[in-house]
C-alpha cells in the first residue's frame, strides 16, 4: 500500500480494518528494526522505539532534543510484562494496576539490573505504563516488544494530541506516525512513584489524586504540587520536573486564584498590556468569555467540566492563532480531579504566575 509522506515521515492513516492491519504490520516492522513510530495513546501521542535496542532509544533524545538525565517511561500490554522489567510489585501498586490498566497511569519502581540505564537516565527505578488506545495496544502485540515512548514533541514544547501536532514538530526526523485522530484526555499519564512510603504524585494526569486515594483508601504525597510551589527548594523527584515545559513560543502569564478577585486581575492585566502596545492572546472559560476584550481569544471549556479543558489544552497552546500575538495571559482552574494536572501543565508553560 502507498502512503502519504510529509518531508519522508510515512503517514499511517487506516480508513478500514484491513488498511488497519497493513498499518500496524508496517509501524510494528519499522519498530523492530530499530526506527522510531510516533502512536497515538488515550493521553498525547508518543515517541515509539524498541525499549530494549539501545540504539534506538538514543535516537529518541536525539530528535526531541530531550536533556539526557530525563528517563522514558516504558509501555507495556499488561502487568505480567511489568514483572520482567521490574524487581517487584508492592500490593498497592498491584490494586491500582488492576484498577487503571490500561489507562493513564504511570508507575514507577525499582528496575531489574538488564533495564537499560538509557531508559532510566541511569535511576534505580523504571516508570511503566499500559496505555489504553486500542491502536497502542495493537501494535505492541504485533511488534512484540515494549515500547519506550515519551511525547511526541520537541522537549519544552506542548504535548501532541494529534498526528498533526506530531508531524508539526517531527516530519522529517522520524520513520512514521500512525494516525488515530485525536487522543481523548489530551494530558499525560500520571506519574506516581512506589520508591517512597507513602507512594509520591511526581505528575498529575488522567487519573486523579482523589481516584488514587479512593482506591488505596490512604493518603498519597503531592510531590507535583509541592514541587511547584515557590518555597520548594529540594531536588526533583522526577527529573522531568525541572524543566519549562508545554510553552508555546510566546511569553505566558497565569492567572490564578477564582471570582470577582482573579477577573479583576485578568482584566487589569489585559488592560495594560494592550495600552503598552501589545498584541495580547486570552485563554479563558466560557464562564468568563464576555467579560473581556482581546485580539484573539481561546475558549477551553466550562468551569465545570475541566475533563474538556484538559482535552483542548495542548491544541490551545499549539494554536496557530497564537503565533503572531506578543503576549498570552490564560485563565486559571480550581485544582481539583483533572484540575489539578491542567493547572500543573499551565505553570510549567507560564514565563509568570500572578497569585491570588
Ligand atoms: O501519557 C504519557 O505518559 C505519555 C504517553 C506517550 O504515554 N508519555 C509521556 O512521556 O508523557 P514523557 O517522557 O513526556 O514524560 C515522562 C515523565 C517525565 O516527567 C519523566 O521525568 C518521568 O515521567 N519519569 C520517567 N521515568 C521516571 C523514573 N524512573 N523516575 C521518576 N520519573 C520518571
Ligand atoms: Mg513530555
């Protein structure tokens, strides 16, 4: 079968079952021979290579120009893989497995010796994940090898949540992506790491701090939070931590906080910038929409429904509409549920933060 190609990168895009089939035999072939596929997950899209050909792996930090002391997380099809990498599974770690595999849930534990130290950036440990797309997960099943994959973006960009964001930022430099349209949670897995007792949140994500401890029916320290709070002063648990990360190419400025105070904020903001002379870019929530002026405005969701505002984030922030404005101030959210991980990913994307 012929496939389109941007710059020499194959697209992979099945309009029925059997072109699915020659898709994934294709993406699974250029795997196993070392090459990197960029796949589609139900979080953002991810950067395939055989995790265990070292050479591989390498060329994955290589394209996104990732720092080499940020490890990879491994995708795996079920838990019984996870035992071959890792030296073993506490219980709690077992009862979320079993609860949100596959999903978007990254954990992180000691690694078995032959775990490449590539991978790990040479940490003790090994973060594994099954993700929950069905396109992911057959094509692990046909390449038959685990998968290490960060997002499919130049480091410190947005996450992909389409093939076009992919291509956007890897056309020319990798082997292929598989299109599977658009990913539904549209931010990354969370990361919770079993090597501290209580288990550590390094990353919010998909599944939220209060579905961890509903199940573990114990608490669960907020590294992520604390990490980003401006007395922080330790070392990061997580090593991608430490990086800016998801900026778009303009200066962000963060509103935090909610009501009458953090409107006033916005709108004092916007005002002034504008008088100095500068094209500025809103992102905000349909609640607030009517109560401000702006060259270009961006709308993510209600309030209410932060699973939609997490869907829309990256796209938002990747938008082109944005390219030619001097400025973004975007809107905050309440922390809650998924809150949480789309507050975590607009910090990291802000130049600054205006606290309440
Ligand atoms: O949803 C996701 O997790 C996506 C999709 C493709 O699965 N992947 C993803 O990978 O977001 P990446 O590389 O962009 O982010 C992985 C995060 C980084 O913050 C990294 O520092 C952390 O996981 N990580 C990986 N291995 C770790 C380890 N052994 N200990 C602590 N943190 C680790
Ligand atoms: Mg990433």
């Amino acid at each position: 079968m012929a496939w389109p190609c941007v710059k020499g990168t194959i697209i992979l895009k099945a309009k029925n079952p059997s072109e699915e089939d020659c898709a994934l035999a294709y993406a699974a072939e250029i795997l196993r021979n070392g090459g990197l596929v960029a796949f589609p997950t139900e979080t953002v899209y991810g950067l395939g290579a055989n995790a265990l050909n070292l050479q591989a792996v390498k060329e994955i930090y290589r394209v996104k120009k990732r720092p080499p002391d940020n490890p990879l997380i491994v995708h795996i099809t079920g838990i019984e893989q996870a035992r071959d990498l890792v030296c073993s599974i506490p219980r709690e770690a077992v009862l979320l497995a079993e609860k949100f595999w596959p999903g978007p849930l990254t954990l992180v534990l000691a690694k078995k010796k032959h775990v490449p130290d590539i991978i790990t950036a040479g940490l003790s440990s090994v973060a594994v994940r099954v993700p929950a797309h069905p396109l992911a997960l057959k094509l692990m099943a046909k390449a038959g090898i685990p998968l290490a994959a960060p997002s499919a973006n130049l480091s410190g960009h947005p996450s992909p949540t389409t093939a076009g964001h992919v291509l956007d930022d890897m056309a020319g430099s990798i082997d292929a992506v598989l299109d599977g349209g658009s990913c539904s949670i549209g931010v990354e897995s969370t990361v919770l790491s079993f090597l501290s007792d209580p288990p550590a949140l390094l990353r919010p994500g998909g599944i939220t701090l209060e579905m961890l401890q509903d199940v573990l029916q114990s608490k669960v320290m907020d590294f992520a939070r604390r990490q980003q709070s401006k007395d922080f002063k330790g070392t990061p648990s997580s090593p991608g931590m430490k990086y800016r990360h998801y900026a778009p190419q303009t200066p962000l400025y963060l509103v935090e906080g909610e009501g009458a105070d953090q409107r006033r904020k916005l709108a004092d903001l916007n005002k002034k910038l504008a008088q100095e002379g500068y094209k500025v870019g809103l992102i905000l929530f349909e609640e607030s929409r009517d109560f401000y002026a702006a060259p270009v405005i961006k709308v993510l969701s209600s309030k209410k429904d932060p699973c939609l505002a997490a869907e829309r984030l990256f796209a938002v922030l990747r938008s082109k509409d944005f390219l030619d404005v001097d400025v973004i101030i975007a809107e905050g959210l309440e922390e809650k549920e998924i809150g949480h991980a789309v507050m975590n990913r607009l910090r990291k994307a802000a130049t600054k933060i205006i606290v309440p």
